[in-house]
C-alpha cells in the first residue's frame, strides 16, 4: 500500500497536487461559511470583525481619516463588474490580435462562469446584506458569497496565472502572482470596510474564487496535454 501511494505521489506533478490541495480546502472552507450564512442570527466572528472597522459606538463612523474612505472605494471598484469587464476584454482583444485564441476562449470561459456561479451560489444562499453598520457605497443584491471577491480571484488569479507563464525569471513570475493575490485580497477587506459585506461573504468569495480558479487551470492544462502541446502552439509550462 505504502509502496502504490509513493508512486502515485511520483506520478503526479506537484503544481496539480497543490491545485488539489487547494481545491480541497476552498471547498471545506466555503461549506462551513455557508453554515454561517445560513443561520438566523449573525455569528461573532462576523460581527466583531465587522465593528472593529468602526468607529466604537458608533456603527456609522469608518475607522481612520476622511481619504481612507474613498481609497476603499477606489479599491473596491477593481472587483466591479464593469472594471473586471474592461480588463478582461482589452487581454481578449490582445490575445485575439496576436493570434492565441484558444487562450483567448479560456480567459473567457474563466471569468463568465465565474460570474454565473457567483450569482446562482448568491441565489441559493439567499443571505441579506448586514444592517448592522452603514453601507458607505449602495449595493442591491445578495450578500452570500461576496461576488467582488469570488470574482476577484477568479479574474486576477487567471490573469496573472497567464501573465507568469510568458514572463522570465523566477522572481518575475513570483512578482506578478502576488500582485494578483494582493489586489484580491485588499478588493475583498474594501467590502468589509465599507460595510455591504459580513468577513464570511468574503471569505467565502474567495474560497469559490480560488477554487474555480484552480478548476479552470486544471481543465486548461488536461486539455492541452490531450492535444500534445500548448494552446495556440505556445510552448513553456
């Protein structure tokens, strides 16, 4: 038994053992934050991060000075729909230009049905918006999962996933990654800041983010093996 497990570890890639492992834990993650979602009354953990971004005792006061606010604001609108939408489209158009259109298609199909997963999960979860603080910019739908930050990771994550592919140089590649990590990260703390987001909306967006994310490159890369080479003839890894 020992002997079959350790071939198998030797057979399989570590970026597709790590693409697993993440998987796997995305989906622990988001089930538990579900729980939460679904229960009647707010959890601690969602309340006491929530009021920490407050000013104490009053429910309406951010935290810190006036321009934070609209930093929070800027930052935020990177997880919009029409900003995701402009970025998304301009690499297309990019790809499409310089003739990779299976990359293209791929980018895509990423990032559409990340959004068609994010509103059926919002659907199904069925959780309001919090009332417990002000909501320093308007928002009208669901609360469950954040979609900014579903979408968010889905987006960058795919992107610099892509971009780290081309670019030379460990440290480069490392670079570029973490960008990505980083502006979904700051998109998602922005809901909580201001206020339309309990902490497990967003974490929850991020544990289906990372998970599509990562389903997405697994399909991506099953495929490209099946054809015996890279989309659109690129070469690499």
């Amino acid at each position: 038994m020992k002997n079959a497990a350790n071939a198998l570890l030797n057979r399989v890639e570590f970026p597709v053992l790590l693409a697993g492992l993440v998987i796997a834990a995305g989906l622990w993650g988001f089930e538990e934050l579900m729980e939460m979602a679904r229960a009647t009354t707010p959890h601690a953990f969602d309340t006491e991060i929530l009021l920490a971004f407050r000013q104490a005792g009053r429910p309406d006061s951010p935290v810190g000075p006036l321009w934070l606010q609209g930093a929070m604001r800027d930052i935020t609108s990177l997880g919009s729909g029409s900003v995701l939408v402009l970025i998304v489209t301009a690499v297309i158009v990019y790809l499409l230009l310089i003739r990779r259109p299976a990359t293209a298609l791929f980018i895509f199909v990423a990032v559409a049905g990340g959004q068609v997963l994010s509103s059926l999960l919002k659907a199904g979860i069925d959780r309001p918006r919090p009332e417990l603080v002000s909501h320093l910019v308007n928002e009208t739908t669901l609360s469950f999962p954040s979609g900014h930050a579903m979408l968010s990771a889905v987006t960058y994550l795919t992107l610099g996933a892509l971009a780290a592919r081309f670019l030379p140089g460990r440290t480069t590649k490392i670079y570029v990654l973490s960008l990505a990590v980083l502006t979904t990260l700051l998109v998602g703390v922005s809901r909580i800041y201001l206020g339309v987001h309990w902490p497990s909306d967003v974490l929850a967006g991020w544990c289906a983010g990372f998970v599509w994310a990562m389903l997405c490159w697994l399909a991506a890369r099953a495929w490209q093996r099946w054809r015996g080479q890279h989309p659109d003839g690129e070469t690499g890894d």
